[in-house]
C-alpha cells in the first residue's frame, strides 16, 4: 500500500529515495524469479506435451506394425489357401495395398521368383539372392528389414515384412512381402504433429526426427539437414535414453541449428523378436519459441515498470532534493508537486493496459488514454463520472452488480486493494468486454481519498481459453465416443474416469465406476490376486498390447486388448495410468471359430476317402490334398501347376484335358471317368468331378473338385462285364439263347445268341409273338402255338422241340422252354425262357445211331478177326505152298487156285470190317499227299477205264498228313471205283489236293469237324449224283444202290473208317444229274515226311541161314511157319509159348538172330518174351506177328513207329521178305532200350 504524508522535517525525506531504490530493486528482483518460474513450468509443461506427442507417435507406430503383421499373417493363411491363383491373389493385394497404404505387396515362388505384385513391372523378377527374401524363407516368423535400392526390387528405401507361406504339408510355398514406403511413416508422424500443434502450440512449429535401432534418421521434419547422420554415434542425449526404453523429455541443444530445444522422446516397443522394429522417437519445440510469449508480456511488464516506477523513482528523487533545499516555500513545492503529477499522468498515458482513478465516492478523477479507448470513450468524457454506474453495472453474467457488492468500491471502503481474475466492464456502445482489473486505494493522512484501477482487456485471453475448453470438450467428446475403451486409474486402483464405451462394455454407470477400485471390482475374488503383479507392470512404464479377461457387472466375461500410458507429476510421481483397450471378445470368438474352421477344413481335407483338388479354370493345379497325392503317387509340389497332367494315363490324357476346356468353355461342371497311373505304374481308376468358382465379375476364376477311387467299381463292372461276355460266350458255344415276352404289351426281346440262332438281325426282326412264329418251320406252328396255348391257360410246362426256317432257307432244330409270370389276377403278363439251337445234337443222336451199329460190328468183326486171321493164314499159306509144287498141268492146281482166292477175298472182307469199324492195325506215318496220288495213277487209270478222263490237281504246296499209307491208297481205290460205277457212260474223274484252314464259324455248322489247318484229298465225278435220302445211308456198312452180287456195301464205310482213324472227316457234295465230290481233311503235321519203304529182295532169294526162334500159340500157324522158314534154310527154334520160348533159349548153346512172336499168347506175351532175350541177346532182331485187331496189339505194346510187324494173314513169301529185311538191316529193329525199359 502506498501512502502520501506530509513531511515536516527533512530528516523524513532522507530515506524515502533509498526506500524507493530498494523497493525497485526488490520488485525487479521478484520480477526475475518470478519469470524464471513461470519459465521454468512452461518449458515443464511443454516438455511433458512433447513427450506425450512421442509417446502417441510411438504407439501409433507399434500399431501400425502390428497392424501390418496381422496383415502378413492374412497374407499367409489366404496365400496357402489360394495357392498361386493369380486372379484371387491380385486382387487380394491391390485391395490390401489400396486400404492399408502399402507401396508394393508380392507373392514369390519357393525359388524367389515374384509371381504376383501389386507392380506389374515385378513380376517375373528373381529376387532369391535379396537379403529379405533369403531371411523370410529360413524363418518361422516375419522377417521385418529397412531395405533401399539394392535390396528391394522397387529400388527406393522403406519398410519390408516378409514371411514364408506354407502348404498344409508344411512345405514351403514361396514368400509374400508387404512394403510400407518412409512417407507412410512420415506422414502417419506429420498427422500427429499438426494436430499437437493444433491443439496445443498455434504458433509454435514442431520439429520431429523418426531414427531407426541403427541411429540412422528414417523420417525427419527437416529432411535436408544431414540425412545421414548418425544419431547414436554423435551421442545425442535423448536418443540414448530413448534406445534404452526410457520415455520424457530433457533441454538439450539442437545439433543441426545450435539452438536450445525442449525433446520429447520415446521408443517402440516393436514386434517380439525383432529388434529393427523398435524405433526412436524425437518431438522438439524451439525453447525460444516456447518462452516469446513470455519475453513479450515481460517486456511489456518492463516498460510499465519503466514508465512507472522511474519517473516516480526520479519524482521523488527530485522532490527529496528540492524538499532538503527549500522545503518552506510550500506553493513553489506545491507547483513542482503539480508538475510531477503531469508527468505522472503523461507517464499513466503510456501504458497499454487502463488506469483510472476514482474519489471516494467513485467518481472519476482520472484515466489515461489506454483506458478510454477500451471504454469507448474520451478521457475527459469520463471525469467525474460514476464509473461503476458507467462502467461496471452488471456482473459477467450480467445480473445487477450492486455498488456494495462491487470489488472496486470495497477498496475505498476497506482501505484493501483488490486483484480481480475476471470482470465485465461495459462500454460506451453498452457492449462489454471482459476484463482483469485490481484497485489499490488512495490513502492519506485524512484517510483513504480514493482508489487507482488498472485493468486489461482479457478478450483475447478469453477466446485462447474458450478455444482451449472448446478442444478439451472435443476431445471428451471423441474420447467418449471412441469405439475403444478409455479410463483413468489411480495408482491406489481408484478409477478416475472412464468414457461411454466401458460403460457399455462392463454393464456399469460411470457414476458406479468413479473412485471404485478398478482391479477389486472387474477382477474379483481369485483373478484379483491373478492381476495384482499388473499393478506393478503399469507403474513401470507403458503396457502395450495386453490382453485381460475382465467380468462384467452381469458376470460376462470379456476380453480387452490394453495400451496404456502413465501421466506423471511434476515431482516424477505417477498421477494416473491411463488405459485404452478394445473389447477383442467377438474377434477372438470369431478367430477362434475361424482358426477351428480352417483345421476342420485341414483335418476334413486331410482324412477325406476322395481327393480334392482346386486349379484354376486354365487346369492349372493350386492345392491337392493328401488323398489326392496318395492315388497320383504324387507330392504337392509335384502336381501343381501342370504336373498333375503327369498322373493321367497316356491313353486318357489328351480326352480328359478336352474334356476341361469344354467344361471351361461351356461354362458347365468337369465330370469324367478316367485313369490315373503312379510313378510305379499302378494304374487306379477315378471319377473326376468339379465345379466352377466364380469372381468378382461372376466369371469363372477356378475349379474345385474330387476324384474318387472308382476301381473296384470298374472290377466289378468288368467282372460284370466278363460274366455277361462269358455268358454270351456260354450261350453261344451251347447255342442256348434266352428270350422275354412281354404279354400286355405283345413285345419280345432276344439275347444275342437267339439272333444267331434265328439268323436274323436286331432290325429284322418285328419284337412280336407274330413276328417269333413267322420264324417258326411252317409244319410245327401249330404244335407251337398249341404248347403256348397249354402254358397260358392251364399253366402246364412250355417245353417243345421245333424246327425253325432261317431266311436263307436253312432248316435248324430248336428246343423251347420257358416259364409264365401272372398278376393277381391270376392273368399271365410275361413269359420268359430259353431257346437251344440242337440240330447239332439231332446230327449227333443220328451219328450216335450209326457209330452203335458200326460198333456193334466192329466188335463182331474184331471177335472173330484172330480166329479167322489164323485160319486163313493157315489156308493161303498151305495153298501157296502147294501153288510151288504143282506143276501147271496139274489137275488140282486149278483147285488149289480156287482155294487161294477164296482165302484172299475173305482176308479181303475181314481187312474191310475192321476198317470201317476202325479196329485194323494202323501203321501211321509222315505222307506228301501228292505222292500216294502220284503213286495210285497209274493203277487208277487202268482201275476206271478208258471212258472216264482222269484229271489231277495237285498244290505242290500242300502239307504233309500223318495216315496209314496203305490204307489212304485203299481209300483213293475205294472212292475211284464208286464214281466209275456211277459214270456207266463215261465221264471225267478229279483228284484234287490243296491247303484249307477251318474256321470256328465254318465248324458250327459242319460237325464234327475241328478248326484248324488241314489238307484236303476231293475225289469229285460227273455221275449221276445221289439224293439227299441216299446220302443219308452211303457211309453205313452193307448200304448199297448197286444190283445184288455186284457190290457188299462195305466200300464207304472203310473209307469213312480210314479217315476217322487218321483223325480226319469227309464231306460229300452231290446233286443228282451233276455229280457227287467226296472231301476228305486230314489235320496238317509239320514234320518231315519218311521215306517209302520198298521189299528189295524177293521170295526166290529170300533165303538165310541164321538162328530163328518161333513163337506161336496156334500150332497151325506155327508148323505153317517152321515149315516156310525151314524151306527157306533158316534154323528154327519152335515153342508153343513164351516159356517154352525162355526155356529153348536158355538151353540153346549158341546165338538166336531173330525172334519171331505172336503178340497176344498165354502166360508171356510176345513184347515180355522179346524184353527178356533182349537182356540176353543184345543183337536179337524181333519180328512180331498177330491176327488181333488194332485195339489189342496196341494194349501190347507193339504198334510203335520202327517196329517190324507182320499182320494175320500172310502169305510165305510176305513171311520170307520179312525176316530178310529185318536180318539185313532194311528194316528197323526195335532198340534195347525199347524192348528193355527201365524199372
């Protein structure tokens, strides 16, 4: 408080300017301090905004990097899952980079080739050798790298994330890298920046440097600087803090502009395990930037306090002096004193802020200029005015302000000054304005006399704190709004503040929250003592990315991800811990169900029974899956792109693969049933079946489909298959047809072999019960009617044989039988059955016939064959002897002829009997057909006559046949002699000889015939020819069309006996007035044909004289025999059986030369005899000799290639030439071996 007093005394005065100085020097002082203190807060506040600005900027970046690891992990589950699907992955990527801000995103193959990019120029280039891509593929994680120009294939500096991409096996499939450019992080810093400036610092610039875990500057506000320094080398203080986690802010000097600068700095916290990713982050502001307001306003204060206090200083200086020199002249101190007032006031004039002066009733004394001008008026227009009517009626909020209530008038009334924050004073224009106003009053020794009021127009202040509330009520607003949840927590646990998002997420008011323990209350019970570590987590610095399971007032639980930030005093002391999280409960649920969907899908796709593949809609192979691999015999990776084709088979490859562009074309589903062969060539069938996907744009983008195993399908249709062909084939070999008539609808359907068995075509035939009787022999439809007649009505069994008319007019016997299928009421509907073609078997029964009679016979003829063979060789052998003796006029000689010839005929007759029932002896040997033609010419020439042209074509070509040669040349003779019978007149006689091959059709209708190769030996005349009743007949034995005496029927049938007993058959061809051909097949041999014996010495020299043992049970025949060897000078050795023969021989002294034996004998036969002297005997020659049939010499084991046999009957001289050829060697003789077989 300033007082005026009247000074009486100089000695009063002596101290004032001392006082005076000191009090200005005081007030300077405090001046000083003052300011450096309201320096020192407002570089404190500054420092704590710009270390909040990088402690925001951080955690923007940490979610940005987070942000774009989550979408390097999409990248790697989609790109498996797409494999190298080219439409899907570009679109993916474009869409990715467009959201996200990405410069470039990529796809590579396992080799480091980019298959797909955002840039099409990439595409195709090799980056296998680039640090980023070599890092990624070895890694089982993301691979985060600053890469430039040499690294990076887009060859300008920013941020990779790369991570290898894997195939449900685990192999790997490439890499896909996202590449964030340094404007997206300058940028992301810039957005930050200005908004702080925005809000905070309207006319402060911030400078802000970004500097990677090398100290080299990523982003800078001031790029141009020193783009290459190192940050960490130059040792800047708050880079080093930062790189080791701390986080505030610290005075330090600029490098770059060697100014002093306020730095807040932080660090990223980075992705786990990488390191490159945990960034240093700088905020400056100017500190002379932050303390010009403040230098102004001090300025300002500076000169007020210049203007005031230094003329007051020197004022009372002065006054001091000119009181000490001449304090009595009063008026003359009164003028002085009225002249420093006027400098006083010129000085009150200079001020920018209002001053006036009012009496103690408050009206104005004085005011200088400043003030009027706020009040709109002229200075003089205020004297004596009352200036709280004038001015400062009405409060703020412009209620009536009463006097007594005024600040102002209780200066004066209390002799207290007053400082006024805030008050409305009114202008002239009765607009107000706020202002900041104090009032000192006025004290004298009368008292007070008044008061001084300075005020200051605040409007502008008042608008920086409007705009101030305005921005904080804004950013309540959006914090309150704000989908995450945002709360305020007291170290104690209090909650301090909380916005509406926790309130909907956890079921509490805010008002229930506020000053609640925030852990006590979301974490009861156990999960409180669970959380209770966290407490000392916040305390330590910011938590970044921690998810907690809080319960909610309903119970719920819910899971929030935390970012939270600590708000520290002054004093370093943590204030409160503030939390931002987002409720991630559907996102967990939801990627839960997506993770459990995605191994559903691996597990379905891994255990499916059918492939399944998915290729795009060029046939392109994506994806197979393990099913698919173990059908093919192929990996994963050896059956994308176009190995798959590799698994087709050769023979289905080119149809399946047209099959799929059709059904791309088409636009259709794939579906086709084809062959896969393994690399080990195990060939499986599959059906392959797939679908289209569609784009964006609805057009085919690929295929997904299956194949199944269908090869036990295909086994049992091919089993099915052969069952039915075996079927055909067994109804076609027994000509056994099945048939089905539909009755209602008259409709007849036949299998295959009906068809045959009809001799009709599938279109030939009308399907009807009419069209099946057409084909009925005329003669037998009725019986066939009648029995189907019987079958339908009266239900008896349909069973019948009929005849049946082919359209070429063949006649075939078929056997019919079938069943009847009625309805409820009793109504036939269908009748189905079988139809046997059994002409064969007709032919059969009648070949049955004949072959028992002939058998009957035979077996007669083969009866009596030895007997009679033994008696005849007794009578043509003593008739021939006598022949000898009897000189030619002998007149028994005719007798003895008589005898001869009768004997021959009946060896004749007994030789034809056992031919035609095939039981005479069979010397069967390699023939050229063409020779035993050759050779019978001549004698057929003279046989048939001069009247019949004897013609021969014989194949010099023709094979050989295995036949008995004397009985093919009888065959030929027989055959000559019944054409020319049937040629009375003459005619033309043709023996032909070719090559033939008997085809299955050919045989089917000519039984019993075989096929196969033969030869055949036609004997064809210009006869009379035979009726098809005669040929019936002609091959049965006694059947003649010959006048009685002059033929015995026997002719045919030998020929018929011959050829069956050489396993051939005959055909006859005849036609009545045109001729009769008889064919004759003999089976082919390979081997080579043997050469014709021929008897080179004759009866006359025919004489020996060695050793000869006889062994024969009938004694006729056997003194027949001494006799004619003993004729011939042999020495004969003679037993009646193979006994006496072992006897004789063992008392014989010297050598046997040859053994002659019947075959068949009592006790030994002739082949034991002969194996037992051949033990004894190594040189014994052996003829054997019998008059059984075939049958029975072959059951004794004599009829064997090379063996000498000598058939019943024979004459002497056949007996004589015999044993010489066997004695000299012409004949072979059976070997030791043969005789002797081992045991």
């Amino acid at each position: 408080m300033l007082r005026f007093h009247t000074l009486t005394s100089n000695r009063r005065y002596r101290w004032l300017s001392t006082f005076m100085v000191g009090m200005a020097v005081v007030a300077l002082l405090a001046v000083t301090v003052a300011t450096r203190t309201v320096q020192g807060h407002l570089v404190a506040s500054i420092g704590e905004s710009v270390a909040l600005a990088a402690r925001d900027i951080a955690a923007k970046l940490d979610t940005l990097q987070r942000e774009r690891q989550g979408d390097l992990q999409v990248l790697q589950t989609i790109s498996t899952i797409y494999g190298h699907d080219a439409t899907a992955s570009h679109a993916l990527l474009t869409t990715l980079a467009a959201a996200h801000g990405y410069r470039w995103l990529a796809l590579t193959d396992a080799e480091g080739r980019i298959m797909e990019s955002t840039e099409a120029a990439m595409v195709g280039l090799d980056c296998s050798r680039d640090a980023w891509f070599q890092a990624a593929r070895g890694l089982s994680g993301i691979d985060v790298r600053f890469v430039s120009g040499t690294q990076d294939p887009a060859s300008s500096r920013g941020l990779a994330f790369s991570a290898r991409t894997l195939s449900p096996g685990q192999e790997v499939l490439g890499v896909v890298t996202a590449w964030v450019g340094l404007e997206t992080l300058n940028n992301l810093i810039q957005r930050t920046v200005q908004g702080i400036e925005l809000q905070e610092f309207p006319t402060v610039k911030i400078e802000y440097q970004l500097v990677g875990e090398d100290g080299l500057l990523l982003a800078d506000s001031l790029p141009a600087q020193q783009p290459t320094a190192n940050l960490k080398i130059m040792g800047l203080q708050s880079v080093m803090r930062a790189t080791h986690g701390e986080a505030g802010y610290l005075l330090e000097t600029d490098a770059r502009r060697g100014v002093p600068v306020v730095t807040g700095y932080a660090r990223t916290t980075g992705l786990a395990g990488v390191p490159a990713t945990q960034w240093v982050i700088l905020v400056r502001v100017d500190r002379g930037a932050i303390l010009a307001p403040i230098q102004s306003l001090m300025t300002r204060l500076g000169l007020l306090f210049a203007a005031v206090f230094a003329p007051m200083l020197g004022f009372l200086v002065w006054s001091t002096r000119r009181l000490r020199t001449d304090w009595l002249r009063a008026e003359e101190s009164s003028t002085r004193a009225r002249a420093a007032e006027a400098k006083y006031r010129a000085l009150l004039q200079s001020t920018g802020d209002g001053i006036y002066g009012i009496d103690i009733e408050g009206r104005c004394t004085f005011i200088n200029r400043a003030g009027a001008q706020m009040l709109g008026y002229e200075p003089d227009e205020l004297l004596g005015l009352d200036m709280h009517e004038t001015i400062h009626q009405t409060r703020p909020d412009s209620s009536p302000y009463p006097i007594e209530d005024c600040p102002i008038h209780r200066a004066i009334g209390c002799a207290t000054g007053c400082d006024h924050d805030e008050d409305v004073f009114w202008r002239r224009d009765r607009s107000s304005f706020p202002v900041r106003c104090s009032a000192e009053p006025l004290v004298t020794e009368n008292g007070v006399v008044g008061a001084v009021v300075v005020f200051s127009d605040i409007t502008e202040r008042k608008q920086i704190q409007e705009e101030l509330r305005r921005q904080q009520e804004y950013t309540a607003h959006i914090v309150n709004s704000a989908p995450m949840l945002v709360c305020g927590i007291r170290p104690d646990g209090a909650t301090a503040f909380v916005n509406h998002a926790v309130t909907q997420t956890t079921g509490y008011g805010a008002g229930e929250l506020i000053g609640q323990n925030w852990w006590r209350l979301f974490y009861p019970g156990d999960e409180y003592r669970q959380v209770e570590r966290l407490f000392h987590e916040f305390e330590q610095g910011p938590v970044v990315d921690y998810e907690m399971t809080l319960t909610t007032k309903y119970g719920d639980k819910r899971v929030v991800a935390w970012n939270s930030v600590n708000r520290y005093s002054e004093s370093g002391e943590l204030v409160e811990v503030i939390g931002i999280g987002v409720d991630v409960t559907e996102r967990r649920r939801v990627e839960a169900a997506l993770r459990a969907s995605e191994a559903q899908y691996q597990t379905l796709a891994t255990i499916s029974p059918v492939g399944i593949f998915h290729a795009d809609d060029k046939g392109l192979c994506l994806y197979v899956n393990r099913r698919w691999c173990e059908i093919a015999g192929l990996s994963l990776i050896e059956a994308c792109g176009e190995g798959w084709i590799r698994a087709l088979h050769p023979e289905d490859r080119t149809s399946v693969l047209a099959e799929w562009r059709a059904a791309v074309q088409e636009d259709r589903p794939f579906r086709s049933e084809y062959r896969i062969q393994r690399p080990d060539g195990a060939v499986t069938w599959v059906f392959g079946q797939a679908v289209a996907q569609r784009g964006p744009g609805d057009e085919i983008a690929s295929f997904v489909g299956t194949i199944t195993d269908i090869s036990q399908r295909k086994e049992a249709e091919e089993a099915v298959r052969k069952s039915q062909a075996r079927l055909a084939e067994a109804q076609r070999i027994a000509h056994l047809g099945n048939w089905d008539w539909d009755i209602l609808k008259n409709q007849v359907w036949w299998s295959d072999e009906v068809y045959r068995i009809f001799g009709l075509a599938p279109q030939q035939f009308g399907a009807t019960y009419e069209a099946l009787l057409a084909s009925v022999h005329p003669e037998d439809r009725d019986a066939v009617n009648r029995a189907v007649e019987q079958a339908l009505t009266h239900r008896q069994p349909y069973s019948i044989d009929h005849r049946i008319l082919l359209p070429d007019g063949t006649v075939r016997f078929v056997h019919a039988q079938a069943e009847v299928t009625y309805d409820e009421a009793a109504s036939p509907v269908r009748m189905a059955g079988t139809v046997q073609d059994i002409t064969i078997h007709r032919g059969l029964e009648e070949q049955l016939r004949q072959a028992q009679k002939i058998e009957a016979i035979g077996r007669l003829a083969g009866g009596i064959a030895h007997d009679f063979n033994n008696l005849l060789t007794v009578i043509n052998g003593y008739s021939h002897l006598a022949l000898t003796h009897c000189r030619p006029e002998d007149p028994t000689r005719d007798a003895f002829e008589q005898i001869k010839l009768a004997g021959k005929r009946a060896a004749t007759l007994t030789q034809q009997l056992l031919a035609f029932s095939r039981r005479q002896v069979f010397e069967a040997k390699v023939l050229d057909p063409n020779a035993v033609v050759e050779n019978a010419e001549k004698l057929l020439r003279h046989l048939i006559g001069e009247d019949i042209e004897l013609i021969t074509f014989l194949d010099p070509n023709v094979g050989l046949v295995r036949a008995d040669q004397g009985q093919l040349d009888q065959v030929i003779m027989n055959l000559a002699v019944n054409a020319r019978d049937a040629m009375p007149q003459g005619g033309k006689l043709t023996v032909e000889t070719r090559n033939v091959e008997l085809s299955a059709a050919y045989v089917q209708t000519h039984f019993p015939a075989k096929p196969g190769r033969y030869v055949m030996l036609a004997v064809t005349d210009t006869g009379c020819g035979m009726d098809a009743e005669t040929q019936s007949h002609i091959f049965e034995p006694f059947f003649t069309t010959k006048e009685p005496g002059k033929g015995t029927g026997l002719g045919l049938a030998t020929v018929y006996g011959i050829v069956k007993q050489s396993e051939g058959y005959i055909r006859v061809y005849s036609e009545q007035g045109v001729g009769t051909s008889f064919k004759i097949y003999l089976p082919r041999v390979e081997d080579e044909a043997e050469p014709e014996e021929s008897l080179v010495v004759s009866a006359s020299v025919a004489q020996g004289t060695e050793t000869v043992l006889l062994v024969e049970d009938e004694a006729m025949v056997r003194r027949l025999a001494r006799k004619v060897l003993a004729q011939h000078g042999y020495k004969v050795l003679e037993a009646c059986d193979g006994e006496e023969a072992l006897s004789l021989a063992a008392q014989h002294p010297g050598p046997i030369d040859l053994l002659l034996t019947d075959t068949v004998m009592p006790k030994l036969s002739g082949r034991e005899v002969a194996s037992r002297l051949a033990a004894r005997f190594p040189d014994l020659k052996v003829v054997f000799m019998s008059g059984y049939t075939d049958d029975a010499v072959v059951r004794h084991g004599v009829l064997e290639a090379g063996v000498p046999f000598l058939q019943k009957p024979f004459t002497p001289d056949a007996l004589a030439c015999k044993l010489r050829d066997v004695l000299d060697g012409r004949t072979k003789n059976p070997s030791r071996e043969r005789l002797c077989p081992q045991r």
